[in-house]
C-alpha cells in the first residue's frame, strides 16, 4: 500500500514584501516534493504593489484570495483572522508558514496556533527595539506563537532565547529574500528600459557622478508633516548633486499630496514614477550610487549588492547590514541625512557581501528541514 500523501502546508502572503520571501520557499517545496497552498490575504491588491510581483517572481496564482484590502491596523488584522479561520477549518493543513512581519504573518499565525495547528516562521527573530512600529509588534507575536522558526542572521537567535523561546525550535538557515535576489540578478530589467518607460531622461544612467534611488513608506518618516517636509528638503539639496529616481508607494504619495509637498519635489532632478515592480527596482538599484531608504528589505539587497545605504531610520531590526554591509542609520534629522548622504557619495562603491548562509540556499535548507519535521 502506496503511504498517504502527506497534508500540505498553508502558505501565507499578504503584501509586497512577502512576495519575495515566499517565491523561493514555494519553488524549493515543489522541488522537495513538498505539498503546499499558497494564501493570499489580499493586504496589498494593485498592480503595481502586487500583481507585477506574481508575475516577474512567477509565484504560482493563491489557491485562496482572502481579499481583505486597506484598513486601520486591527481592521485588516481583524477582517483577515475571520476569513482565515473557515479555510483552516476546511483545509486542515499540516502547518500555517507565514514570513516577516506585515499584519497578514501575525493574523494568520494567531488563528492558526489557537485552532492547534503548527506555526512556521520565516525571518523569525530581527528585533528593532522599537515598539513604536507595527511590525515589531508582530514580529514579537509571531514567534512566541511558533513552533519552528527559522532565522536570516545568527543575532537573532539570541534575541528568541532572551524572549524565552526554545532554542530547539530555532534554526538558522539564511535569508530568503536574497535567493530571490542571487535567482533574479540576471533578470533584472535594464536601466534604460526602466529609464525610457517612466520619460525619464537615459542620460541619468551614463552621468559617471551616477544617481540615488529613494524609497520611503514607514509611517514615522511620512505621516509627520514636518518630519517629511525635513525629508523632502534634504532631497532636494541631493538632486543638486546627484540626480534621484524616487518610486513613490502609495502611502507616501497621498501624504505628501495631503501636507502640499508633491510641488516641492517638481524638479527635473527628481524623478518621481509610481512604485516599482521587483526587476525593475533591481535594476535600478544594482547601478546606484546610493540608495535612501526606510525599508527593511532594501537594507539587506544593498548588502548584497555592495552599495551604500543610508537608512532614515533611528534602529535596525537587521543588524548584520550596519556590521557587514555598508548602511549606515541616521533617522529623520535633516542634518544627519545630508552628512550620511555626502559620506556615502565620497565612497567608492564596496564589494557584494556575503554574509553567513546569503548564498542563495536558504528556501532550500528550510524544504530539508520541513520534510522532517512534518508529520508523514
Ligand atoms: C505594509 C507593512 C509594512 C511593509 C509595507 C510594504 C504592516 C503593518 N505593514 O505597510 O511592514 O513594509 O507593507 O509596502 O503590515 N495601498 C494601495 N495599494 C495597495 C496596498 C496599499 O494603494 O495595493 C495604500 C492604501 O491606501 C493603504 C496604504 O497603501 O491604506 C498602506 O497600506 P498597508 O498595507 O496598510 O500598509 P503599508 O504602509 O503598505
């Protein structure tokens, strides 16, 4: 008699930085002939912070939509944990796997623990310090509520043991996000095709004084209308030096339409296109000079890639970057900024990291460890 096919694992996505975490792990699992269902909560929904990334990371289509859309903090943690309770009902999967700490990760993982069912956590561990920001909330969440968590840098696992949480249960096995990015190098789009889609002039990607990509979305640096105009300012007096290519997220745009500062940035040396898909923001980003930022992820691509960060943050939950790579934090304090900025330009661009077990092989070493752990 042939052993039964064993449940699958729930996979959950919920917003834009899950979509690269999770198309690595779904393509190891099929490659380890592990069963898996990929759920989408349906956080993030457009084209541009959503669907591009399916299709440029070919994520296979969700076999659940949740479809729970925009809303306060516990809206949409409260509208996805009552859609996700019947599909874990019907389903019954062998485990919950839920990665980073968007609200979709502690929504699903606090549903799934309560009905008894395992809870997998991927970039388990990374502490900020910082209980002002919603993700460390539920990072801190997350993984009290897992039974196996698998972390990207060896801090964290001490962080999960000052928590209390059994070191057993913790495995180191690298960082997801940059098997997508080793995968999807040679895809990236080219500049000029990036360049010429947005009208932007294609000069900006042979001016050897090179240019600055920016992104910025936490709540701290633009729901504030003078710490942002502080920002703003500091981006105009960059452009003088350098042009900037700066993909507005949509949360950012509507603040700096609501606070009036959309014509501060009317500069034909700032250019401002929509939020970018993953192959093309990586194009863009493997040839800068320097990269502005308040985003967890792009602190880690920076790394690898060898390009200066300047971080408008006050703490990193991912330490290895400041230790290893070359970003640097300097919060929202105009000052801070502009002398980070000018250090950086004054750089030469360092060599790609490497940091411990960033090679690539991180979705594949959690398919190893899953096949035996899971019950056959
Ligand atoms: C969320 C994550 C954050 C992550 C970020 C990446 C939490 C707590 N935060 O923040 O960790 O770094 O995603 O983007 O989960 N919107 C659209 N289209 C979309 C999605 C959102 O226009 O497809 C707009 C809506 O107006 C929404 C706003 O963006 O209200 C913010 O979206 P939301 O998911 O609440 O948080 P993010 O700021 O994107």
């Amino acid at each position: 008699m042939s052993s039964p096919q064993p449940r699958p694992i729930l996979c959950v996505v919920g917003a834009r930085p899950n979509f690269m975490k999770i198309a690595p792990i779904m393509r190891a699992f099929r490659e380890e002939g592990l069963p898996a269902w990929l759920l989408h909560t349906g956080q993030h929904y457009d084209e541009d912070m959503n669907t591009s990334f399916f299709r440029d990371l070919g994520i296979p289509e969700p076999d659940i939509n949740l479809g729970v859309g925009s809303g306060t903090h516990a809206q949409q943690t409260a509208d996805i944990m009552r859609k996700v309770e019947p599909v874990l009902d019907e389903q019954h999967p062998a485990a919950v796997l839920v990665v980073g700490d968007v609200n979709s990760t502690i929504a699903c993982a606090l549903v799934a623990s309560k009905k008894g069912i395992p809870v997998i956590h991927v970039e388990a561990g990374l502490r900020s310090r910082d209980r002002t920001m919603p993700e460390e909330i539920n990072r801190v969440l997350t993984d009290q509520i897992s039974d196996l968590l698998f972390t990207t840098e060896r801090s964290a696992a001490d962080n999960l043991v000052r928590e209390g949480i059994d070191i057993e249960r913790v495995h180191f096995v690298g960082n997801v996000m940059i098997d997508t990015l080793h995968y999807n190098l040679s895809r990236a789009q080219p500049i000029g095709d990036t360049l010429a889609e947005y009208g932007i002039d294609p000069r900006i990607a042979d001016d050897p004084a090179g240019f600055a990509l920016v992104t910025l979305h936490r709540p701290s640096n633009v729901d504030d209308p003078d710490i942002l105009e502080g920002i703003v300012g500091c981006l105009g007096q960059i452009s003088c030096e350098l042009p900037l290519i700066f993909p507005i997220h949509p949360r950012t745009r509507a603040r700096l339409e609501d606070f009036g500062l959309m014509e501060r940035m009317a500069s034909n040396r700032i250019m401002c296109t929509p939020p970018m898909g993953y192959l093309q923001l990586l194009g863009v980003m493997k040839e800068s000079r320097v990269v502005l930022t308040d985003s967890g992820g792009i602190q880690e691509e920076t790394t690898a890639l060898g390009i200066p960060c300047v971080t408008l943050r006050e703490n990193t939950e991912r330490p290895i970057t400041v230790t290893e790579g070359g970003n640097v934090l300097v919060g929202h304090d105009p000052r801070r900024i502009m002398a980070a900025v000018g250090e950086a330009i004054s750089r030469r661009r360092g060599e790609p990291r490497r940091p411990e077990y960033w090679d690539g092989k991180a979705s594949q070493r959690i398919a190893t460890i899953l096949r035996d752990w899971l019950p056959s």
